[in-house]
C-alpha cells in the first residue's frame, strides 16, 4: 500500500441503514474525508450488533471498531440507545478478559444529518489509534 | 450444493467514480472470485441499456445474483433488485455496494486509498453475496378499511380522502365531540373561516360518506395482528342521552344540574355543568353526561326525557388493514411560578388567552378588571434551554400575533407588548407581523441568557427585559395581563401509542422513518401518522401530512393483499435453550415461545417482526440470527474488508 495508507488505521464502522448510513453517505457528497481504511457494514439498528462480531474484527486485525449508534432518532424505539450502550459494556469487558484495550472500541451516536460529526470521530479515533498501535 | 455464479457490475458513474477510482483494477481484482462468473465496469449502471445487458448477462449465463458497485443504495438498491426481478431472479439474491458515497467522493484525496478500499467493498458484497439467497416474501390479505384514531382536522380530513378513494373508515374519537383544538379556537390566522366554522363544514361532509363510521366517546383498548388485519377493540363511553334531545330539554336540564366543574374547553378559565356540551353548534349534536363528576342526582332526569342512566359501556371490534394516527397534542403547563405562572393572578396561557377573546366583546375582562396592556412572553416551554423541550413550537408566534392584533380590533384601548425571542412568521404569515406593527404593537427581544422577568409590584404586575433590539436597554412594562406564549407538547395521555409501539423522537412526538423521504410511515408497518401528533404543526401542515398519510394507508391495502420483507429474524431450534431473553429484548412482541417435540423454544412470528435484530445479541447459545445479517455473513464481510 502506498505510504499515505500506512498513516491510517483500519477502523470497522457498524452504522445503520436508516439513520447513520445516510450521515456517512453524505459526509462523502460534502467530499469530507477521512481515512480511507475506514470500512462500513450496514446494520438495521445499532442494538442488534453481536460482540462476537466486534471480537472478530480485532482477531482479523482491525485496530478499531466505531459504532455509529442510532441514539434516540432510533426507529426502532427508544429502548435502542439501552440497548446498545448494554452491549458496548459486555464487549468492554469481554475485551479486558482477551487483552484487547477496550479504548479501541467507540461509540457515539451518528444521526442522519451528523456527517461532521462522524467524520471528526473518524479523525480523532484513528489519531489515537495510530498513536497507541502503530507508534 | 451448487456452487453459485455470480455477475459484477463497477460503475463509473460518468467520472464521479472513476475519477477517483480506478474501476478496471477493481475489477480485475475481484474477477478471480470463485463464485464471480463474469466482471464488467459500466459507464452509467442505472442506464438503461446496461440494465437490459444486465438482464440478457443474467439470463444467458444462468448467474445466480448479481453484485453493483455504484452510487449509495439509498439511490439504487430498489433499480437493480427489479433489474433481477426481470431476469427472473428473486429480489433478494441482490447485493448492493456503495464505492461513490464511501470510497471515491469520501477520498477524492487519495486515488489510490479510494481504489483499494472500492475493492474491498465489491469483496464484502461478493462474500456477502454467496448467502444472499431467494427469500419468499410473506403474502397476506389486506382489509380494506383504515381506523383514523383522533378526530382533529387531521384526523377528519384523513377520513374524507380515505372514503373518497373506496376504503372503509372507522373514525374513532376519545372525547364526546369532534374538532380536537380547531373547535376551541373561533378566529384563525390566514383564513377568514373561523374554527368552529371550519369543524362544522367537515363534519358535514363526513356524515355524506356511507363508508365512514363516526365514533366519539371511544378509545382503542386492544390491537391485534400485523398491518393488513389488524383486530381493534373499542371501549365505548355513553353519553347517557338516548336519541334526541330537545334544545329547550337540554338549556333546562343544564340549568338544573347542581354539580359545576372547572371546564377544560375553556383551559379551566370557566366552569361548566356535568350535562354539557361545550358550545350550541358543537357535533354530534347530542350533549354529554360527564359520569365522572355527575352526582347522579336525577335533576336533569327529571326535565328530560332523552335521559338515560342505564346506558351501559361498550366494547366494539372492528378489523382494519391499516391505522393512521392523528391525536394531536396537549398545550404546554407552565411550571408553578414560570413567569409569574399560578403565583400571579394576572398571568395566564396563549390558549387560555383565545378563549377569553372569543368569549367576550367591546371590552377585555379579566377576573373583573378591564384590560389594557397586554404583555406577550414567547416561546414558554419552547426552545428550552434549560428544559427538554428544546425545539421550537412553530405556530406559537403566528398564533399569538393574530390573537393581539384580534384583541386590538375587537375591544377599545387595548396596547399590544410582545417580549420575543426572534420572530418565526415564515412564509404568509409574515403579512400578520406587518399588519401588527402597523397597528402599533410594541416588539422587545431577548436571547435565551436575558429572559423577561415578571415581579409583582403591590398589584402591580410588572414585565422587565434587556431589550437587544435597544442596545439592551432595560425596558419595563406594566401589565394588566401577561400571555405566556405556551407551546405544543405531546399528548399526556399516550396509552394508544404505547399499544400500537409507535416510536417517539428526541421531542418525544411520534417519529416518522425519515422526515424527508417517508415522512408519514413510522417503522410499524401499516401504522402512519399525520398532524400534531408527531411535532408542532399549524391547520395548513397538519392537513398536508392528513392527507399524504390517508394516500399512503391506502396505497398499503387497494391490492388487497400485500407483501411483508421477509428480512426477519431466525432463532436456531437446536441451539434456544427458552430463557426468555429474546422475548424480553423484543420491542415488538414478536417473539412467542412455542413447543418443539420435547423442547420449549422461541419462535419468531414473522408478521410481526421489524428486523430490528434487538433479539441477537442478548441470546447467549447464540441461536438468534437475523436473516440478511447473520453471524456468517457479517464475520465472512470483516473477512473481505480486512
Ligand atoms: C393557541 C393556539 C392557537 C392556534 N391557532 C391556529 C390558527 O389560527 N391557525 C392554524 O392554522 N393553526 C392554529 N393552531 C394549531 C392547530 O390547533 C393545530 O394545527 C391543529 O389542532 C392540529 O390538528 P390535529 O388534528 O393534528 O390535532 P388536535 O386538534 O389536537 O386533534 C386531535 C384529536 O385526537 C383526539 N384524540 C387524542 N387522543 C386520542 C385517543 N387516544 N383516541 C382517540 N382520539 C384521540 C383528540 O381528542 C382530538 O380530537 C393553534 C394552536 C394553538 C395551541
Ligand atoms: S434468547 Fe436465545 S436461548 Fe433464550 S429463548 Fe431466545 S433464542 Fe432461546
Ligand atoms: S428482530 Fe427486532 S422485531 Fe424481530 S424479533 Fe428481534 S427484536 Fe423483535
């Protein structure tokens, strides 16, 4: 890869069909870039998101995994944002038990006009990780 | 199992993608995928042409699903899923990948970091892809017929364009009379039709329509099934007036009633009888025995005949194919002391301020004194800082403009004092602003850190503020009355949305699926709302969203059956131990346990599931998937991308 991708870090983004896919999608209309070793996969919902997924993405090498959570814009119901912040807490743990830093596991809610937003946490998450992994 | 053969379609996009991206190394990248048959960059996907190639590629190569790497699926999932369709492929063998959005405008600074992630996208459809089977979608009937529940000029209008275009209407109405808030206010802005007016004309025009069925005094209590049958059960309060009741009957029975109650139509600035009805031309025409507070003395019995204690309460079933909600908001309460609100006699509330212009004439009276000045405070439980209610009400400034320039045409001496926080007359409502400055309406501003203060003075009630607009001179007022300019806030009462589950947004209004693009469907299926009842809107707006939420239940049901997306969830019968976990994660009730042999499971029941997936990760043996994001495919995806 050319040396201007080895000052990136590889981030896995779960964000969700209705709400931070369209927020991401236009950051890229808006032409704000981020690094682009930053991948998404699309979900219905931040909530249904398993750990084992994000613990796979560690185990595969990604060195980060950002959750572009649905907040309370949720169409699902408001128990979304319960219910995601109680899955990021078991990852968090299950990650201290692997002795993976469970700093490389973000979150933030990303609504469906939040394309700056992202695109600052896309910025400020890979920094740190380059700092902390790749220093 | 037969290996699967797919097709791959890059797009240029014109240059919006291969600008940035070198489409023929994405392509020659991914064309030695085992399952990838053929590999073909495209000036435009979307154009015609390459679709009709696509459908010849598919058929003539017998290719099992197609993967195209365009622009965002937001655009074209739905083209190219159809574009399968005509290739006799079932919808859903369908991958989209998205390399304009998130690769070549997102790093239009870096071509070759653009290139490499584009390629890594097209490999996770690819992965993807290979578990993209054909789905069946779910076929059931659908009722023709649609419950309207609120009978506000939303809900009213909703009826009409629903009877209008054939389908059946159950209009169902909590209170004993229709109109909603419209009926409680007699002059509107921007039209010269006043609102009982305009309640009437409507109503008039319901009872023309054989296919609509009227009820007030009714709730929904029940609701059962999914969207195309959905089984209601209505509680029906009586009004304890059998037929008829003769005009002179009633005024007398009126009289003779002994119980007086705070009257909530007049926001408590009056009170009224427990036989009521709240105004002479008010519909339907029958007045009404408020049980509640009725002592069931028999005076009104006795000079009335139509009266009828032994009316029993109802409980009414109606199957319907859709349910559009309309039920409107509740004005905001003032906190105790809120500018002077409940400590100061001379203050009261914007509503409260209606109904005592209508109700009187040549001069203002409030609690027996004549009024003069009249200070205005704006956005009270609105635009909050502090508070939750951080949005703006919309029609409050509107509302309150017309009431003061009203206020100042009816009654003599009457000076106008509006303490603002930047006016938000848009659009025609712009012409009453001007109309009230011209009649000499004094206009004071602060920001939200400089609010108006209210201090009570020995009687005097005296209004103080920064006014910005003075180079923050403080400028006083002496009132004789002080409007708090009350917002809309939700309905208190929200027992019908919690039966129906209808997700409520930040502003704890209901919450449509997208404000822009589906801006009256909320993410229960046959379930639209239309009015108030999902954010401040005035007449104009909430007839508008009436009428696109009556055309879009209908659109649901004038096949007489309908498609539900099979992308559900699926709970693995061998792995489910029954906890119940899944059942308790469910926001939709969609999970049932059922018994499988020996074994007491969970099952899904796919009418009713959203595919939220909210069921998956809290399973511990892990049997719950969703279909279209399984575990497999996810984590063979994270294979691709990394
Ligand atoms: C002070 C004030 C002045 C206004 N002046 C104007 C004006 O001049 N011009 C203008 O355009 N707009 C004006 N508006 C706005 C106007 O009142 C609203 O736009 C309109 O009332 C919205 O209509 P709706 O049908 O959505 O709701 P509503 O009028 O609230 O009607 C909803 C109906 O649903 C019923 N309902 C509630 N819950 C249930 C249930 N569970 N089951 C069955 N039925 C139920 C209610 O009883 C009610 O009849 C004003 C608003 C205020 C507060
Ligand atoms: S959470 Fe899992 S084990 Fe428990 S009932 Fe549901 S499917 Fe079965
Ligand atoms: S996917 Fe959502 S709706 Fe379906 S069963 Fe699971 S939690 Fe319920």
């Amino acid at each position: 890869m050319a040396d201007i991708n080895k000052k990136s870090a590889k981030i896995l983004v779960f964000s969700t069909e209705k709400i931070s896919d369209p927020a991401i999608d236009m950051a890229g209309l808006l032409k704000l870039h981020y690094p682009p070793t930053v991948y998404t996969i699309s979900i219905p919902c931040s909530s249904g998101i398993k750990p084992s997924w994000i613990l796979y993405a560690y185990e595969k090498g990604f060195d980060g995994v950002f959750i572009a959570a649905d907040g309370s814009d949720c169409v699902y119901g408001e128990s979304c944002t319960e219910k995601t912040g109680h899955l990021v807490g078991k990852t968090h743990n299950l990650m201290k038990e692997r002795g993976v830093e469970p700093a490389r596991l973000r979150m933030a809610a990303i609504c469906s006009v939040c394309s700056e937003s992202f695109v600052k946490q896309m910025r400020t998450f890979n920094e740190y990780l380059l700092k902390t992994l790749h220093a | 199992m037969k290996k699967k053969k797919i097709g791959v379609y890059i797009c240029h996009c014109g240059g919006n993608i291969s600008d940035y991206v070198d489409v023929e190394k994405v392509r020659q990248a991914v064309e030695g995928d085992d399952i990838v048959f053929l590999a073909k960059t495209t000036m435009f996907a979307c154009s015609d042409s390459n679709q009709r190639d696509m459908v010849e590629d598919i058929k003539a190569n017998d290719l099992d699903g197609v993967v195209v790497a365009s622009c965002s699926p937001k655009l074209h999932l739905l083209t190219f899923r159809n574009v399968s369709v005509r290739a006799d492929l079932n919808k859903y063998t369908y991958v989209h990948a998205n390399i304009r959005e998130q690769a070549s405008w997102a790093h239009s600074d870096n071509k070759m970091g653009a290139t490499e992630k584009a390629i890594h996208l097209v490999k996770a459809a690819i992965a993807k892809s290979r578990y993209a089977d054909a789905l069946e979608t779910n076929k059931i009937k659908a009722i023709k017929a649609v419950a309207v529940i609120g009978a506000g000029v939303a809900g009213m209008k909703a009826a009409l364009s629903l009877a209008e275009k054939e389908c059946d209407v159950i209009l169902i109405e909590k209170e004993s009379f229709v109109g909603g808030r419209v009926a409680q206010w007699d002059s509107l802005s921007t039209t010269t039709e006043t609102g009982k007016e305009m309640v009437k004309r409507l109503y008039n025009e319901l009872v023309k329509h054989e296919n609509i069925t009227i009820l007030t005094n009714c709730e929904v209590i029940e609701n059962k099934g999914s969207v195309g049958n959905m089984l209601l059960k209505i509680k029906k309060t009586p009004r304890y007036i059998g037929g008829t009741c003769h005009p002179e009957d009633l005024k007398r029975a009126i009289e003779v009633c002994p119980v007086e109650v705070p009257d909530e139509f007049n926001f408590r600035l009056t009170t009224r009888k427990a036989i009521y009805k709240n105004y002479p031309s008010e519909y339907p025409q029958t007045p009404v025995i408020d049980i509640k507070n009725c002592t069931r003395c028999g005076a009104c019995e006795k000079v009335c005949p139509a009266i009828d204690f032994s009316e029993k309460e109802e409980i009414l079933e109606f199957s319907v194919g859709s349910v559009l909600m309309a039920t409107g908001f509740d004005s905001y309460t003032p906190a105790y002391g809120e500018f002077g609100y409940a400590t100061s006699e001379n203050v009261i509330t914007l509503p409260q301020f209606k109904r005592l212009i209508d109700t009187q004439s040549d001069k203002l009276i409030y609690k027996g004194k004549e009024i003069n000045n009249i200070a205005y405070i704006y956005c009270v439980g609105s635009r909050q800082t502090d508070g939750e209610n951080t949005y703006c009400s919309r029609n409050c400034c509107t509302s309150t403009i017309h009431a003061a320039v009203t206020a100042k045409t009816k009654f003599t001496d009457i000076n106008n004092y509006h303490f603002n926080r930047g006016l938000r007359t848009y659009g025609k409502q712009e012409i009453l602003y001007a109309d009230s400055l011209s009649a000499g309406d004094i206009y004071l501003q602060s920001y939200e850190d400089g609010l108006p203060t209210v201090t009570l003075e020995g009687k005097k009630t005296i209004v103080k503020i920064n006014d910005i607009l003075t180079n923050g001179r403080e400028i006083e007022v002496e009132a004789d009355l002080v409007v708090l300019v009350t917002g809309m806030v939700p309905r208190a009462d929200n027992k019908v949305g919690s039966l129906f589950k209808i997700p409520k947004g930040r502003d704890k209004f209901y919450n449509e699926v997208h404000m822009k693009l589906r801006p009256v469907e909320t993410v229960i299926d046959g379930v639209t709302i239309a009015g108030a009842c999902q954010g401040p809107k005035n007449i104009a707006e909430s007839v508008n969203s009436a009428l696109s939420a009556a055309t879009k239940s209908y659109s649901i049901l004038s096949k007489g059956e309908l498609e539900t997306d099979p992308l559900v969830a699926t709970i693995d019968p061998e792995k489910c131990t029954w906890c119940g976990a899944c059942e308790a994660a469910c926001p939709f009730d969609a999970i049932l346990k059922i018994e499988k042999g020996t074994k007491v499971i969970a099952d899904i029941n796919n009418t009713v599931c959203k595919g939220c997936g909210m069921c998956a990760p809290v399973c511990e043996p892990d049997a719950v998937n969703l279909i279209a994001c399984s575990s497999a495919e996810i984590m063979s995806m994270i294979d691709a991308l990394v």
